[in-house]
C-alpha cells in the first residue's frame, strides 16, 4: 500500500469531517444572517419552478440510495431475503433515475443563473465555485452506475465489498485504506469529489439544507419598513400632507 492511498483513503476523510463540523459551528456561530439560499426566485421563476423540483427530489433520491447502499450491510438485505440480483436492479434503475433528475435540474438551474442578467449578477464568486464542485461528484457517481452498474453483465460491481465497510469503519475510528485499493477509478474519483464537497459545504450556501421552515407557519409578522418618504411607485391618494410634528403645520391639497 501506498502513502498516496493512506492520504486519499484514511486521511482526507477525517479531515473532510473536521472541515465539516468545524465550518458547521463556526458559520452557526458567526454568520448566522449569511445562512440563507440567498433565493432569486423574485428575478425568474418560471424556469425555477422547474428546475428546483427535479434538482431537490433527485438529490434527495441519490442521498436516499446512497445510505441504504453504503451505511446497510449486504448480510442485513440477504437475511430479510433481498437477494443480491434483486438489490442490484433496486439500487441500479431507481438509481439511473434519480441520478438524472439531478443533473438535468443543475443544468438547468446553471442555464438559468447564466441567461437571466438579474440572477447572474446576483452569482457570486462563492456560488460558482460550489457549483463546480457540487456538479463534478453529481456527473462522476452517474458515469460510475453507468459503467460498472448499468452496461455491464450479472450484477454489476459490488461496492457492498469495498466502499461501504470502508465507509462504515471510517465512522468507527478503524480505517481499512486497503479496501479503496481496487476499487474502479470511476467509484475512486466519485468519492474523492464528494468529500471534497462536503469540505467546502459549511462556507457554501449549501448549508441551507440542513435548516428546516418548522418556525414559520409561528413567527410573528416581519415588517418591511423604507427611510423614503416615498415607497410607491402609484399617484398618492387626495387628502392631508402628513403631519409634520417638527413645528410645521400641515397642507391642504
């Protein structure tokens, strides 16, 4: 085993993870204002209003498949008799599904945020970056299924093997690099992308999927209120001047 393994597979995760929570804490703490999706829904919404449904469920979907395939071990689905042609083809086709949801609703929600000048100029530098690398592990786990899962013959590669006790034994402070060792390059690339996603995730507005809107439908109003004097764009009604209590009396019209 390499030194290169050791840094990519018992290394980078446990400092992704620190980057995380850490970033976590301190954006929490310190930019609690900045913890928002910065919504540019009042520029364009048709295009939103179809795009963000297919990025949200797909990516839902992926989050889905991915913990059932890596945080549940395969003795677990053979004992309630899942076997492994049957879990193949339930990962692979609802998989292929949702994996495509998400990217064509980030092409679309890209497409968008080029196009319309308001919402651009409204991209930050922080944005395009995270789009980057939220787009990068999207499109390798896709090409991952479709070669070593979808065009392939029996059942595919069985990750089950390799990457999900990798994964597991990670979170139990007992990392097994030589697992990640010949795993397909596709799979490898995949997995570096998505721990380098959630290193950055904290300082991203990424970090809006970990709010919930319990608290809404119970706060009080929040009331907008303008220093001009004038907030209207439409002809004032007529009547009194308002009455100024500085010493002026007030005018009739």
């Amino acid at each position: 085993m390499e030194a290169i393994d050791i840094v990519l597979w018992a290394v980078l995760p446990y400092v992704t993870i620190f980057t995380f929570i850490v970033g976590m804490m301190w954006r929490w703490r310190y930019d609690q204002y900045g913890w928002t999706t910065r919504s540019s829904q009042s520029y364009e919404s048709v295009w939103l209003r179809l795009a963000s449904p297919l990025f949200h469920f797909g990516i839902l979907f992926v989050a889905f498949g991915h913990f059932l395939g890596l945080m549940i071990p395969k003795t677990w689905t053979r004992t309630v008799g899942i076997t492994d042609t049957v879990y193949h083809w339930i990962a692979t086709i609802p998989g292929t599904i949702a994996g495509l949801m998400t990217i064509v609703g980030l092409v679309l929600l890209i497409i968008r945020r080029r196009t319309y000048g308001d919402v651009f100029r409204a991209t930050t530098r922080n944005d395009k970056v995270m789009y980057i690398f939220l787009a990068v592990p999207i499109l390798l786990g896709l090409i991952a299924t479709l070669i070593n899962q979808v065009f392939t013959s029996g059942h595919g590669y069985d990750y089950r093997e390799t990457i999900s006790p990798w994964l597991r034994n990670l979170f139990i402070a007992n990392p097994d690099p030589e697992l990640m060792i010949g795993v397909p390059l596709s799979f490898q690339l995949h997995v570096i992308a998505g721990f380098l996603l959630f290193a950055i995730w904290p300082f991203t507005r990424l970090v809006h999927a970990f709010s919930a809107p319990v608290g809404y439908t119970t706060r009080p109003d929040i009331v907008y209120r303008s220093r001009q004097k004038t907030i209207s764009t439409q002809r004032p009604r007529r009547g009194w001047e308002p009455v100024d209590f500085s010493g002026g009396k007030p005018k009739g019209r």
